[in-house]
C-alpha cells in the first residue's frame, strides 16, 4: 500500500501524465487506500490487542484460539486479490475505496476482485470481534470486573460491538454491486427502476463507523500509556469507560 502511494506521489509529481495512463493512476490510488484502510488500518489494533488484551484481563489466550487464526489468514487472501485486480482484463478497480455505484457496477472486471475481497477482510474483522467480546465477557481473571477493566480492554470491547453491528452493511454493499456486476441485478440501475443513492446508505452505515472502530484503541493506548506513566488512575474513570 505504501510502494502504491509512492507511485501515486511521483506521477503527481509534475503536471500531465509522468509514467501511468490515467485509468491506472485511478487503479494505483484506488488499491492503495483499500490496503490501507481495509488492511491495515482496521485490523492493525486487533493485532495489538490479541497480544495485550489477554494479559491485562488475566486470560490465558483468546478465548477461539482457531478462529483468530482463521481470521488472520483471510486478510492476505484479501490483499493478494486487490493487488491481483492489476491482472484483469481492463485493469485494476478504479472506483476509489468506497466503490460508489454507479461507476462500480460499471468497471471493467477488476472491480469484482475489489467486491469480493472486501466480503473476505468483512468475515475476519467480524470473527475477530467476536472473539474479543466473548474473551472479554467470559474469560476475565477473578475480582477483575468491567468496572477494573483498563481502558484500552473497554476501547476493544466497544469497539469490537461496532464491528459486530456495522461490518455486514459494507458485505451487503459489496454483495449489491457483485450482483449488479455480475448478474445484472440493476439495484443501482435507475432507468430499470432501481436507486443509486441506495449504495450509500447501506456503504456509510458500516464506514462511519469505522472512524471509531480506528479512533477508539488509539484513546485507549494514549490512556493506558499516559497514566502509567504518570503514575496515576485516569481522571474520571467510570465516566470514560
């Protein structure tokens, strides 16, 4: 995702066309902000909390040692099949990360390698949810309640809710442009009498969201660190909590 960003920065680099046609500068800047949101960005603290979460709750291990395997495991299928879209017929998706029809169900074939790989990233984000929220309710050492729970644990399991709750409308999205694409469903086709601002609605019920689902761990850790550091409980607790 970074080597795509370089190469997105150094044809822009200068005015006109430097070393891309213009559909591939889309396909460059499209791929790069889909790794870096879908793949990096939203899973790179459930990585981190696989490692801390357990500890500061007392837990042994995550409570589905084989669905966080499974979980991980489904994030590189995802990234090779968006970086793969390069090879299809027409190029790579070109219609940025949030895929708005109708210019999706519109692209070549590469935007089918985007629709599906993002159902894959959507399976792991919601396994590994699940298995934080069932770790963090069930598996909790002796005297740890939810109100002596650190900050950072409470971030992962508020945020593990909103994956849980939010993640199925990006699926179902993709889903609606796959079929689109694919069978001519026409969901988003306004002259056979469907809606494209429809997209939209089920697209920005999963990706606002998402803001949070980043935003969260990240006030976690700052308290975490922050009060160590200082020695000192978080001020208002209970209330940030």
């Amino acid at each position: 995702g970074g080597l795509l960003a370089m190469l997105v920065r150094a044809e822009l680099a200068a005015p006109g066309m430097q070393f891309v046609s213009s559909n591939t500068y889309n396909g460059l800047f499209s791929v790069h902000a889909s790794l870096m949101i879908f793949l990096f960005i939203i899973p790179v603290f459930a990585g981190l909390a696989n490692f801390v979460l357990p500890l500061m709750i007392g837990a042994p291990d995550m409570a589905f040692p084989r669905l966080n395997a499974l979980s991980y495991w489904l994030l590189p299928v995802a990234g090779t099949m968006m970086l793969l879209s390069f090879l299809a017929p027409g190029g790579s998706f070109a219609s940025g990360w949030t895929a708005y029809a109708p210019l999706s169900t519109s692209a070549p074939v590469g935007q089918e390698f985007f629709t599906i790989a993002v159902q894959f990233a959507g399976a792991s984000s919601i396994a590994t949810a699940l298995n934080f929220l069932v770790t963090i309710i069930t598996m909790r050492a002796p005297g740890m309640s939810f109100f002596r729970m650190p900050l950072l644990v409470w971030a992962n399991f508020s945020t593990s809710l909103l994956v849980v709750i939010a993640t199925p409308f990006v699926a179902a999205s993709q889903f609606f442009v796959l079929l689109d694409h694919a069978l001519r469903f026409n969901f988003f086709d306004v002259t056979q009498g469907g809606d494209v601002l429809m997209y939209q609605h089920v697209f920005w019920f999963y990706s606002h969201p998402a803001v949070y689902i980043v935003m969260l761990p990240g006030f976690g850790i700052v308290s975490e660190v922050i009060s160590t550091h200082a020695r000192k409980p978080v001020f208002g607790y209970r209330m940030m909590a």
